[in-house]
C-alpha cells in the first residue's frame, strides 16, 4: 500500500505561481513513476506531469514551460511547481503513483484556483 498526500493549493491571480507537494508514505520502495493529474468541473482528469525513478518527465502541451515537476527521493515527496498559471489551470490536482507492478494509487486532490 502506499498513500499520498497533496498541499500548496489555494487561490492564485493570473501570472501568479504555486508549488504543490505531495508526500509519500508506505511501501515507497514500490513506486516507479510519479505524476501529477487534474480535473477541472465537468471535464475528464488528464495528465499534466510525469516524473520517471531517474528524473525523466513528461509535460502536457499545455503546462510546457510553465511547469516543473520535480522528485526527492531522500524525502519521498514530488512536487509541482506552476508559474504562469492561467484561469484554465484551474482544477483539483492530483498526486499519483505507479508503481512496479503497474498499480496505480491517488491522494485525495488539492483544488487549484486561479483567477483575478
């Protein structure tokens, strides 16, 4: 089992940044891949950013250049950092982890608003 827990939500003007961090706890030794995920009202959860054991990533089009994702594993945490953010980046985000054997495991969400 491995649980996840997401923080740095909030409200955030336009151009504005936030970090977000999610915490690992449990069998991290499990864990591959780490990703973050959101889902705005009415829409279906996408990717944003996936981060590999060896640090390799994966943005969306959409956050390229404007999001970091980033792996500690001394401290068994990712984070997200979001610059630029966008009235559309508003969402829940989600920290995810899969792991070896390709099981997949959710924190409970953080919202993220952005707006004036």
């Amino acid at each position: 089992q491995v649980q996840l827990v997401e923080s740095g939500g909030g409200l955030v003007q336009p151009g504005g940044s936030l970090r977000l961090t999610c915490v690992t706890s449990g069998n991290i030794f499990s864990i591959r891949d780490m990703g973050w995920y959101r889902q705005a009202p009415g829409k279906q959860r996408e990717s944003v950013a996936i981060i590999s054991p060896g640090g390799v990533t994966n943005y969306a089009d959409s956050v390229k250049g404007r999001f970091t994702i980033s792996r500690d594993n001394a401290k068994d945490t990712v984070s997200l950092q979001m610059n630029s953010l966008k009235p559309e980046d508003t969402a829940v985000y989600y920290c995810k982890a899969i792991t070896w054997s390709r099981r997949d495991y959710w924190g409970q969400g953080t919202q993220v608003t952005v707006s004036s």
